[in-house]
C-alpha cells in the first residue's frame, strides 16, 4: 500500500510533463465523436440541452412524479412541480452518464492502443486519463447549461417572489467543483483497474454494461431514498443503497441545486465520498502502475 500510495502521489507531475499529449488525445476523441455528423460540433450541447427538457417532460407530466410534499409546494416562493423534477433529475442524470460513460470506454482503451502500449517511453496511464477527462467535458457542459437555468429559476419563477429575496436559494453553487474533483478522482481510479484487468481478462468488457446496468437501479438517479423506504417493507433495501458510493456522490450533486427550504450541503456523504474516491484512485493507479510492465505481452 505505501508503494500504491507514492505512485498515485507522483501521478500529477506525470500528467503535468505530459499535458500536450493529454491535449491531444482528448481533441482526438471529441472531434472523432461528432466527425462526419451534420450538426458537428453543436452535438455537444444538444445532447445535455434535450436530456433537461425530455426527462423533465416525462417524469412532471407524463408520469407525474412527485419530488416534495404538497406542504413543500405550497410554501410562498415554491417553484413549479416541472422545474422540480427537471432539476432534481438532469442532477442526478448528468454525473450517472458522466461515470457509466468513462468506465465503458475506460476498461477496453489499454487493449485498443496496444500499439502505444508497446512504446517503451509511452506513460501507459494516460489512457484511461484522457478518456475520463473527454466524459468529464461532457459532464461540465450539461452542468454549464443546468447551473444558469438552475439560476433563472430559483430567482424567476418562485411564485411570484422577488429575486433579491431568492438569491438564498443559490449559495449551495459555491461547492459544486466539490463532487465534480471527487467524481474524477473515483471514475479515474476504478476506469484505470478496470482497464488493466481487462488486458489479462478480457470478459471485464462485457461485463461492465451489465454491471452498471444494476448499478443504475441501486443509485437514487431516478427516486429519492426517502420515498423508496416509505414505499417498501424491506427496511435494509434502503440501508443496502446507502452502502453504495455514487448515493453519496448524487447526495452531493443534489445538495448543490436545492429546491425545497432548508436543505444543507451534505458534508457527512462529502467526507465519506471523499475516503471512497481517495481510495478507489490510490489502489486504481497503483494496481495499473504496477501490472502495466506486463501489458505489452498481453496485449
């Protein structure tokens, strides 16, 4: 472990000597996305921009799912039931696509460069780092366009309130590079051990979109944890959840965009998110650091 840990601590200056390969590599990716695409580079935004508007349409108005109480509601300031759900789900929604999306193209990247890998001088751990670095820019530019609207909202449409008397509503903003640092480190952890297993077992790959298929039903992307428990007799079907990292992580994210009064930054999931993501990225890193002398055989 203190070998996994020097490593992982040395990981910075290695990606700082590298920063223009990074660059380019991450350039790559994004113009091979959207090569050949009519609307090209546009794609980017639209893809967040139609995820707010259909899921907010269909969990307000097709499905009429309720996020609050109706005391909630009724509160003087209250926003509307669709601007709700439009918040509460792109929050959630956003960082499941970010993580589910870099551990997919994480876990085969080392097998596809083999020819890089068999570079001796090539720094084989910024494979799975550029491509976590490309979902992660997709992740900021939904967050670049849920953050204004998010904004607009709280200060505009609160029944009729005054903005200034609204502005409340927008300090939990300050702390959102909190869960999107700690997100990184835990996806580029677990993309780098899932992409040195898979060299050695190549069935990883077709697992990892089943497992995270489950893992989507386990993470409260779609639901609240409080109206999952008061809906089943199986008291530790909620505890279990809570077991889960990324509950902490949607903990986080929804803690920034509160719509409900009285809602605090949960530093207790920041603190034990933080453990979970400092880990999984010391033992990620330090078990593809030490197995990747053997990636060129393998691969």
């Amino acid at each position: 472990m203190p070998s996994f840990l020097s490593s992982a601590l040395r990981f910075p200056s290695v990606a700082a000597r590298h920063a223009d390969l990074l660059r380019a590599f991450v350039r790559r990716d994004l113009a091979a996305r959207y090569e050949g695409s009519l609307l090209g580079k546009l794609w980017p935004l639209l893809h967040p921009a139609l995820l707010l508007a259909v899921y907010g349409l269909v969990f307000s108005k097709l499905l009429g799912v309720k996020l609050r109480s109706d005391e909630a509601a009724a509160l003087p300031g209250a926003i509307g039931d669709g601007w709700v759900a439009t918040i509460f789900m792109a929050s959630g929604i956003l960082p499941w696509i970010c993580t589910v999306d870099a551990l997919n193209r994480c876990t085969p990247v080392v097998v596809e460069n083999n020819n890089l890998i068999k570079k001796v001088a090539f720094p084989s751990e910024l494979l799975p780092t550029y491509t976590t670095l490309v979902s992660f820019f997709q992740l900021l530019i939904g967050l670049a366009l849920l953050v204004p609207l998010y904004a607009c909202v709280m200060l505009f449409a609160s029944g009729g309130t005054p903005a200034a008397d609204n502005v409340h509503w927008l300090r939990n903003l300050v702390w959102l590079p909190l869960p999107i640092v700690l997100q990184w480190l835990f996806v580029t952890g677990l993309g780098m051990l899932l992409a040195a297993v898979n060299v050695f077992m190549r069935d990883v790959g077709q697992v990892i979109p089943l497992a995270t298929l489950v893992w989507m039903f386990f993470t409260p992307v779609f639901y609240k944890l409080e109206g999952l428990a008061k809906k089943t007799e199986e008291e530790w079907v909620a505890s279990a959840i809570q077991w889960n990292p990324l509950y902490h992580l949607m903990a986080l994210y929804r803690g920034c965009f509160p719509y409900e009064p009285g809602v605090e930054f949960p530093w207790r999931s920041a603190a034990i998110f933080a453990a979970i993501a400092l880990a999984t990225f010391v033992v990620g890193h330090g078990c593809f650091h030490r197995w990747k002398g053997h990636f060129a055989d393998e691969v």
